[in-house]
C-alpha cells in the first residue's frame, strides 16, 4: 500500500471517528420528523440514548419509549450503517440490529419483540388481550416491503375482551420464511388453549391470503360466534377465515 493511500484511509478513519464521537443531539435535525419523532438525546452519535422515542406507522405513532443504540464502526466504510438497538416502554421491548441501506430499505437481524396484543385491534373485529411476541432471525425490507427472512410470530395467552371481560382463548404460533424473490409463507399452529386454530398467511409486493381454520370449545361463545362472523364463514364445528387483499 503506498504512503498516499495509507494517508486517506488514516484519514477517513479519523474523520469517522470524529463524527461518531459528536453529541447524540446532532441526531436530531437528521432524523425524519414524519417518521421518527426523538425526545432527550444523550451520549454520542457512536452510542447513545433517547429519554423516548416515537415511530409513525399507518396506524398511529408507536411509542418505543427508552432508546438506547450502538453504532458499528466499520459499518460506515459500507455506507450501510449497522445498529445495535434496544427501546423498553412498559411492558413492551424491543432488541435487535438494524442495517440502514436506504429510506425504505433495511435489514434486521436477530430481533427479539414484545407488544401488548392491542396492537392487533385494527385488524380484528373484537378486542383482543395477551402479548404478541416477535422472533426474528432476520428480515430485508426492501422499498418497505419484505423479500427474504425468517422468523417466529407468537400470540402468547391470547383473549378476547367480551362484556363479561377477558375470555380465554389460546397461545398460537406463525413460523414463517421467506426465500429471496418469492413470497413470504407461515404456518399457523396452536400451541394451547379451547379455541384450535390451525392454516396459513401468505404476503407478496403488497398482496396476502390468509386462510385460518377454528374450532373448539372456546367458539361456543355466542358473543365471540357473533364477532367471527363479520369475517369468517361458518364451517362444521367452526368457522373458516379467508381474506385476500392488497396492503396499502
């Protein structure tokens, strides 16, 4: 290596470090503010924390509360910033890398969640309780969308909130993969619980199938029949959800 090269590459380096160690405050007039709303930064723009944070989803903002990151160095020479993220709001965490490789594009990996099942009352007719739990051993998003990982989906002492208060359901599970350039494909399996739910989700470019068969004794509720019923067709000793759309 000549000293001329040797010389840039010291360089680049020592600038990268420079601007790691700056205030994590010099974060704030980067970030975009219709999508990521930060309050109380401290530390550097190496590794830092958020007092809280918000993320703007098409269902509202999503709080992930305490932030705390890691940036990896050599990262940066990629022009593909890697970060070592974990927020904790209540109940509610999250931990996991997250590769910036665009706007819309961006890889994870090794991502571990858990929410409040509330987050999954805009897709349902009923009020559902329990947590959902996200296991992730990677997934690329690419113009938002995914095209390749794998990865767990658990629905962990689920219940819906009836008149009566929380009825009992079931623990469920979706292991889903996803090679590159085909679609994402899961299996829906019941881990415990009285009401049996057993099919498949599938998701491509923006359009899915989701094909759920139920049945047990927990559908002998006629409150939770009545709920069903506004997407789920009547069977042989329970019902059958099939959906297909596109994702906006």
């Amino acid at each position: 290596m000549s000293r001329y090269a040797f010389g840039v590459i010291c360089a680049l380096l020592f600038a990268l470090s420079l601007a790691a160690m700056a205030p994590a405050r010099l974060l704030l007039p980067l970030l975009p503010q219709d999508q990521l709303v930060m309050y109380g930064p401290s530390g550097t723009l190496w590794q830092g924390q958020a007092s809280r944070v918000l993320l703007s989803t098409p269902a509202g903002y999503l709080h992930l509360g305490h932030v705390s990151w890691k940036l990896k160095p050599l990262s940066l020479l990629l022009l593909a910033p890697r970060v070592s993220l974990s927020s904790i709001w209540g109940s509610q965490v999250i931990s996991g890398d997250v590769t910036l490789r665009g706007e819309q594009d961006i890889d994870l990996a090794q991502v571990e969640a858990r929410f409040g099942a509330e987050l999954a009352r805009q897709f349902a007719p009923v009020d559902l309780g329990g947590s959902l739990q996200v296991q992730l051993v990677s997934l690329n998003l690419r113009d938002g969308w995914p095209v390749q990982g794998s990865g767990r989906l658990v629905w962990q002492d689920g219940s819906w909130v009836s008149n009566r208060g929380p009825q009992q359901m079931g623990s469920y599970a979706l292991d889903f993969e996803q090679p590159l350039g085909e679609a994402l494909s899961g299996n829906i399996v019941t881990i415990e619980g009285n009401v049996t739910a057993t099919g498949s989700v599938e998701l491509f470019d923006g359009a899915y199938a989701l094909d759920i068969n139920l049945n047990g004794p927990g559908l002998d509720d006629q409150q939770l029949r009545q709920s069903l019923q506004l997407i789920a067709t009547p069977r042989d000793n329970g019902y059958q959800v099939r959906l297909t759309g596109e994702l906006q």
